[in-house]
C-alpha cells in the first residue's frame, strides 16, 4: 500500500473515532495546519510521525 492511500485510511480512522486534527496536533506536538495538509495529501509525515499517526488510530498495517 503506497503512502497516500495510508493516509486516506488513516483520515478516515480519524473521522470514524471523531478525533479533531487540533487533538491530533496537539499529541504530536505539531500544528494543526500541518496535520491538515499530511491529511489533505499536500505533505507527508516523515517516518516517525507517520509510525505516530498509526498509533493514534491504532492502525496496524502488514509490510511484505
């Protein structure tokens, strides 16, 4: 799975669990803006924000 469609899912994640970006930025210690644009695909999380991501959404995904 490429890096967008994790994200996607993970945006998705967050709207089911009714977790705010302000919530999400505020546990990683970023802006808001910049959750916005990781999650509007405008930027990427670099690996551990990303890993930090998957946490909050308590996603697991599989490498092959």
């Amino acid at each position: 799975m490429e890096a967008s469609a994790l994200i996607s899912t993970i945006k998705a994640e967050l709207e089911s669990k009714k977790i705010s970006n302000y919530a999400v930025a505020k546990k990683m210690k970023v802006s808001q803006s910049t959750v916005a644009n990781w999650l509007s695909l405008k930027t990427f999380p670099d690996l551990p924000q990303f890993i930090s991501l998957l946490m909050i959404v308590e996603k697991e995904i599989k490498i092959n």
